[in-house]
C-alpha cells in the first residue's frame, strides 16, 4: 500500500535538509521561487501521483507567448531554474520516502527546454571601442586597450611580462599552476609591432611559445619563463 505524501510535504522535508547543508540565503532565495511558482493546487498532489504531462504543462506555463525570443530565453531560464528546484524536491522525496513515493519515472521522462542558457554574443565596434576607452581613467586605458588588442584576460594581462627589444623578443605569459594545457589568445594582425612579423599561419601561446593554428601546446619546459626568443 502507498502512503499519501503530498508535493508540500516533500517541500518541507526538502527545506529542513537543504536548512542544514546550503547557506541561509540560498535556502531563502529558492523558498522564494518554489512559493512563486509551486501553487496550492500542486502542492495538495500526492507525489506518487504525479504524471509526465501534468508536470510539462506546469513547466511550460512558466513560459509566456511571446514572438521575442531574447525575452522568452530568459523565461525559459527562469522556468528551468524552478524545474530543477522542484525536481530536487522530488529526486529527495524519491530517495528518503520510497514507501510513499516507489518511482521516479514521472518528472525523469519529462522533456527541458534546449539552447535556453546559450550566451548572447556581441561584439563591439571600433568606435564604441574608441569611446569606451575615452571615457577611462588613463591607467585602466592602458589595460582596456591591452585586453582589446590582444583578446587577453585580466589576470593574463597583469601577468604580462615584455622584454626589449621588441623586434627580437616576444611577450610571454607564464601559465597557471593548475593548467593542463596551455591557451592560444588570438590576436589581430595589426595589434603590436610583434604580431606584424609573426606568419599568419602561426599563433602565440599563451606560454610564450609559438605554435600552428588549430594545435594544442602540451605543457612546456619554459612554461613561466617571462619571455621567450623569437625563433
């Protein structure tokens, strides 16, 4: 015989083990959003209940018409953060209820959204460049320009090292401990005077160390070496 265990038991019994292993304000954030979007109606279901339908319908209803797709990516997200809740509710009712709760097959078949977290590209015109750069303290400037120039990251940038002169040596990277491989920043061909005279079928490791387009570098020997001599 299946024990009745309701959707808004599950919840409660999901809150007390979250209480005691997540942060007070992750706890609190997700309260929030199961408040929001578990109704009553739901939360009066027996769990065991449940079907593949009925969870899709509620899952879909989270996501508005609209012809928009930017504003109905983020709706998607958003209901795909509460699917995954709800389902973590489920998954531990399944897991610590298997009396009430004997399978989980429900909310497992059902079927998520595609492409929803997929990030928005875009990328920034010279003149916005020229802007953006204006409009900076003239320190940071120098950074930003570097950054844009080069494709660098922040912390590859403060790591930069250059050794002069700057016709026969190249910048040079050191690579982070933790790396398995080493990273190819593209750069531009006109970017610096050292770019310039590389081969367009060749690109700098971040290691200092030249290599052909499409390769992958294996760590190398002189990895941290603050430059390394132009072959």
């Amino acid at each position: 015989m299946i024990v009745a265990y309701t959707v808004g038991e599950a919840l409660e019994d999901y809150f007390r083990y979250r209480t005691a292993r997540s942060p007070s304000l992750s706890v609190q954030t997700d309260k929030s959003r199961a408040r929001a979007h578990i109704d009553d109606e739901l939360r009066a279901r027996p769990v065991a209940k449940l079907t593949t339908g009925e969870l899709e319908t509620w899952y879909h209803a989270m996501v508005r018409d609209t012809n928009d797709r930017e504003l109905q990516r983020r709706a998607q997200a958003t209901a795909d953060r509460v699917r995954r809740l709800f389902f973590a509710v489920l998954n531990h009712a399944y897991r610590n209820r298997h009396d009430a709760v004997p399978s989980a097959d429900a909310w497992r078949a059902v079927r998520t959204f595609r492409n929803f977290d997929r990030p928005r590209r875009r990328f920034i015109s010279v003149e916005e460049a020229k802007r953006l750069l204006n409009a900076m303290p003239p320190d940071f400037r120098s950074l930003a320009r570097g950054a844009l120039y080069t494709g660098l990251r922040w912390g590859e940038l403060l790591a930069l090292r250059v050794t002069w002169p700057m016709d026969r040596f190249m910048c040079g990277i050191p690579r982070a401990a933790q790396a398995a491989r080493c990273r190819f920043p593209p750069r531009a061909s006109s970017s610096s005077r050292v770019s310039q005279r590389a081969s367009p079928a060749m690109r700098w490791c971040s290691c200092g160390t030249p290599a052909r387009i499409g390769s992958a570098c294996t760590p190398h020997e002189r990895c941290g070496v603050l430059a390394k001599r132009r072959k």
